[in-house]
C-alpha cells in the first residue's frame, strides 16, 4: 500500500498513459497545422479555401441548395402557418386535455393499477399461507 504501493504507482501509470497520448495527439495536430500553413499559399490550397467560403472559379457551375427554413416557405413568400394556427382553421379539430385533467387521470389510473397490485399480491400471499397450514412440513 503507502506511496510506493501498487495501488498509487497504477494510477499514476494511468496518468502517464493519459497525458502521453494528449502529448502524441497534439504533436499530430501541430504537425498538420504546420503542413497547411506551409501549403497556404498554393493554388489549390486557395481554391478550397474559397470554395468553403462560398466563392466561385470563373467557368464552375454554381448549385444553390434551399435549407430546410427555405423548403417550409411557400415560394410567394407567405409565412406557413403553425400548427395551432391550423388547429383553429379545422372546425371540431382536437385542442388537447387540460394538464389539471390529465393529472387527475394519470392519478387515478396509478390508484387503480396499485390497488389492483395489491390484491394479486396479498391474494398470493395467503394462499401461499394457506398451503402451509394444509400441508404441514415433516
């Protein structure tokens, strides 16, 4: 046990194991950081660049894609109602329970289903009793 049990060196033998690989991680990283900055410059390097940020090369063909904000509008630029919105237009449409009332039920539910718990197990329980003292133990 003490400071130079097998309990603490383990530990720290996890420690070093931790921080060598952040150490091997971190050197990968620098490395590939310093391979792009040393292509920065190049042609190809730019082109991406460029391409990331939205611009085009002369003579590329430009595709424009909607987002999914953009499929949700019609094309003459009326908002799409909501939900609730829409509710209110269908006669008879379903408006939900009262959060009071679903408590109310999810109450009495649980009432019911506890209770009828309880039976079952006190049922067993007595026949269970009942046994033992028809067929005693010899």
């Amino acid at each position: 046990m003490g400071t130079k049990g097998y309990l603490v060196n383990r530990s720290y033998r996890l420690a070093i194991a931790e921080l060598e690989y952040r150490h091997a991680a971190l050197s990968l990283e620098v490395e590939s950081l310093g391979k792009r900055l040393d292509n920065a410059w190049e042609e190809d390097e730019l082109r991406d660049t460029a391409l990331r940020l939205g611009y085009s090369v002369p003579g590329d063909s430009v595709y424009f894609l909607k987002t999914s904000e953009a499929l949700n509008r019609p094309i003459d630029g009326t908002p799409v109602p909501s939900v609730p919105d829409m509710q209110k237009e269908i006669p008879g449409g379903f408006k939900g329970l009262r959060s009071s009332l679903l408590l109310v039920f999810s109450f009495g539910l649980s009432g019911v289903l506890s209770c009828a718990l309880g039976i079952t197990n006190r049922r067993k329980r007595k026949g269970s009793l009942g046994n033992e003292r028809n067929h005693p133990a010899e």
